[in-house]
C-alpha cells in the first residue's frame, strides 16, 4: 500500500495510485486565458504533484499528469493541431540544477505518444528569457496567424505563474506563432 503523494493519507488499494479520492476531487479545472490550454489551476494538489515530480523525482506524479493531458479533449485538439512539440526553454533551469525537468518529460512523452517531432528552443532564447525575467520586464504581446510554410510548435509547459516567461517566448516564435499546453495556472491568485 501507498501513500498519497499530496496529503500522504494511506491508499486502500494496492494499484499504482498516488493520490486519495479526498485530493483527487481537489483538482480544479483551470479559466482558459490567452493562446492555448492550461488544464488546472495551480493549487494545493496539482502544486503537491508538481513537486512531487520535480522536487522528488516522483515519475508516477509526472505519469499521472501525463495521462490527465492525454484525457483532456482540449489538450488533445492542441496535440492535433501542432507540428513539433517543445518543452517550454525556461525548463532548462531545472536541468542545470539537476531537478527533474517536468515540462522536459512531459513534450518528451506527449512527442512520443503523438508521434511528432520534439524540438529545443536556442540557448540563446533560454538566456534571454532568464536574464530579461531576472528584470522584471512584461512587455505585452499579440501572436498574428501562422505564415505559410511555418511549423506549428505546441510548448509544454509546468505552471504559468505570471505569464511572463509565455510572453516572452511568443515573442521570440512570433511568426511560428505558438500555442502553449499548461498543467497549472497559478495567475488565479494574482490580482
């Protein structure tokens, strides 16, 4: 028998469950805002699986998030209507760290399942996404129609906090014109 991954309550069944009925009611469905899909709103267990995954290295926690996307018709249309899946550069951070990278193993698998190819965001873009967030700038953005003979790139990404980093990232692939698949929306919080 387990535990639950986010209040560590003892699981009856012996089936590779890793949160209780309680927490699993728990999760929220989260307000679609701006290009994209964002799944739940970041609170207490979605941020318990989170980092469950990435603080620990829990591979079930990531798993199951895994499988709630691949249950989301949402989610889905966004798989279907993209070319190339990337994992959203300002993951890259964990790595360096030698955290596990949740939205790296996420674009990996979904790339997998869907049968598309996976594809990396420059070092350079990664650097100036850290270094522009390290100032605090937002500038405001709008994506235009994808242009012909551009590819369709659906990023991966773990939580948007402030959108900033998604900002940023649309506006370096502007004329790809991104979308953006999100596990937790934590902007709710913000006012």
């Amino acid at each position: 028998m387990g535990r639950c991954v986010v209040c560590h309550a003892q699981l009856l069944l012996t089936e590779k469950l890793i949160l209780c009925s309680p927490c699993f009611l728990l999760l929220k469905p989260a307000k679609q805002q701006g290009p994209g899909t964002t799944i739940y709103r970041y609170e207490k267990t979605l941020r318990g699986l989170i980092l469950a995954s990435k603080l620990h290295g829990n591979e079930n926690a990531a798993r199951f998030l895994l499988t709630t996307i691949l249950k989301r018709p949402k989610a889905m249309a966004e798989l279907t209507w993209c070319q190339e899946i990337m994992p959203a550069p300002s993951s890259f951070y964990s790595r360096l760290c030698g955290r596990f990278d949740l939205a790296f193993f996420l674009a990996r698998e979904l790339a997998r399942v869907c049968q598309k190819p996976l594809v990396f965001a420059s070092s350079r873009l990664y650097w100036q996404i850290f270094k522009q967030s390290r100032k605090k700038i937002r500038p405001l953005i709008q994506l235009s129609a994808p242009k012909p003979g551009l590819k369709r790139t659906l990023i991966i990404d773990d939580v948007i906090t402030s959108g900033s980093t998604i900002q940023k990232i649309a506006t370096s692939l502007k004329a790809s014109s991104p979308r953006f698949l999100v596990i937790g929306d934590g902007r709710t919080f913000q006012k």
